[in-house]
C-alpha cells in the first residue's frame, strides 16, 4: 500500500492495493482482491468487494456498494447509496459490470449484474439500469431509458416546416430533401435514386415496432454511407463523430439524414408508429461496421 494514502482508522481495508493520494473514509469495507487506483476518494460506509478494478480519480460517495467484478474507469463518479448487484458466476475471473471514463451515476440508482454504462454517461438519481448505457447518453427511470445525450443539446427539427431554420449539422453529417405532395388524398414523397441521394444504393431496409426504449445503432461504419428517412410518426437520432455530437429529430419524410463514415450514430424515441427507411451505399459487411466506441474513438484519433 502507499505510505500517501489516507485510510481512515474506523476503515477496514483488506486490500493492498491501493494507490497513492486515495482517501478512504470511515466503516468502508475493501475487500482483499480489490484495486482502487490513485487520487480516488472513498466516503463512508462504502462497500468495495472482491476483484472490484478502480481506475485513478475516481469518487465513490458514501454508502455506495459494489459487488462483484465490476470495472470502474478513471474520472467516473459513483454517487451515494449507489448499489451494483452481483450475479455469481462459477469458475470465470471475467468482468461483470464496467463502468468508463468520466461515467457519472447518480445517487441510489441500483446496477444489475453484467451491465456497461459508456464513457460519460450520465445516471439520474434513482434509476435502474437493467441494460447497457451507450456513451454520453443521459438515463433515467425503473427501467431506466435514454432522455437524451451530453452535450448535444436539444434535438433539431428536420420537418418541413422547420426548414427554414436549417437544422446545425456537425462534419459528416448533411441532409436531403425530397419531393413531397400532400392533399385529400393523403401524403406522397417520391425519390429518385440518382437525384436525389448522394451515392448509389446498394441496399435498403426498414425498421418497425420499435420499443420507445430501445435503442438502435449505436455503431460506427469504416466506408459505408446511410442515409435515414422516417417515412412515418418521429424518433431521434444522436450522431458523434469522435469531437462533436448533436441530436436532430426526424419527423417528416421529406427529409432524410446523410450519415457519413466514420460517424457513430444511434437512434431512439421511436414514435409508436415509426417507420424508418434506411438506404445504404454498401451491401453488409460485417467488417465495416465499428460497435465499439472505444474502438471508434482510437479509429477516429480522438480518444482520450
């Protein structure tokens, strides 16, 4: 142990661990095969259980347990009575949770075992996180779903009547009108391929019946472009390309969203009648696709 860290005499700290200029305050438990990295601040009562990893800088607030073998990354705050559930699993060292860099959780939001919240993600007090949080998303609720993205501010309107306030668009993104009619009879949107999208199809689908909860994409792609149409109802779409992020609301099938490589998107509030059509310029590829955004970052050249 490092003769700079401060542990706290009413503390019972098992493991050796423990790096230089932590502090650890009184009736906190860390057990023996625990790792709490350097300049990290530990409050009372807190839990830190076997085979726990904790980066440098990291604040866990008072109260707070974590059980299992959960990954916590450096600069990720851990608010009070925060809890990670531990689901045993015989015979493996493999992580059950991870938590990345500059991740904040809020206070006495609970954990399940096996889940990763993404670099910067925030947590809102009180929420439940029964399924992975991608990066920088904002999460609330039991269930807890995404109400938006850091830093990306509110979504801009890509409808018609919105288009004279052109909606800002981040580098490697742009959008693409269509031809729309609409009268008694109803809507019509016509496209033409080479007109009017700006590189040849080579594929189309569709995605229907999307749980407002859910979220799709959440990927990356090293040469393919998409183009996204939300021919019916609304969802939102939050796009990164590795140094700004934004979130554009497509509620009109006039417009469409270029995505371009190297651009990591992904798509959610679904309408309970949303329909998008995505029009691709490659067929799948497995191998184009990026689905980690660490690995998106480093592709990129902006990680930390």
């Amino acid at each position: 142990m490092n003769s700079t860290t401060h542990i706290h005499p009413k503390a019972e700290v098992l493991a050796t661990g423990i790096g230089k200029e932590t502090k650890i305050g009184p009736f906190t438990l860390v057990l023996p095969s625990a790792k709490i990295g350097d300049h990290c601040r530990l409050g009372a009562s807190v839990c830190i259980g076997d085979q726990v990893a904790i980066g440098d800088s990291v604040v866990i607030e008072d109260g707070a347990r974590i059980a299992g073998r959960v990954s916590i990354a450096d600069g990720a705050r851990i608010g009070p009575n925060v809890v990670f559930l531990n689901a045993p699993v015989a015979n493996t060292n493999s992580p059950t949770g991870s938590v990345h860099t500059g991740a904040s959780i809020g206070g006495g939001s609970t954990i399940m075992p096996g889940i990763t919240i993404g670099r910067g993600a925030m947590i809102c007090a009180g929420s439940v996180v029964d399924r992975d949080v991608p990066s920088y998303a904002i999460v609330a609720g039991n269930p807890a779903g995404i109400t938006g993205y850091v830093n990306a501010g509110a979504p801009s309107s890509t409808a018609v009547e919105s288009l004279r306030n052109e909606p800002p668009l981040i580098p490697g993104l742009s959008l693409v009108r269509f031809n729309t009619a609409t009268d008694l009879r109803g809507d019509l949107m016509a496209v033409e391929f080479t007109k009017h999208i700006p590189f040849p199809v080579k594929r189309n689908f569709f995605v229907t019946n999307v749980p407002s909860y859910h979220v799709r994409g959440e990927h990356g792609h090293k040469q393919c472009h998409q183009l996204l149409v939300c021919v019916q109802g609304s969802l939102t779409v939050a796009a990164d390309n590795g140094r700004e992020r934004g979130q554009w609301l497509l509620n009109h099938p006039g417009t469409g969203l270029h995505i371009h490589p190297m651009v990591w998107a992904a798509q959610y509030h679904y309408s309970a009648n949303a329909v998008l059509a995505v029009f691709a310029s490659h067929p799948y590829d497995p191998d184009d696709y990026i689905r980690n955004y660490e690995d998106f970052l480093a592709a990129t050249g902006s990680g930390a």
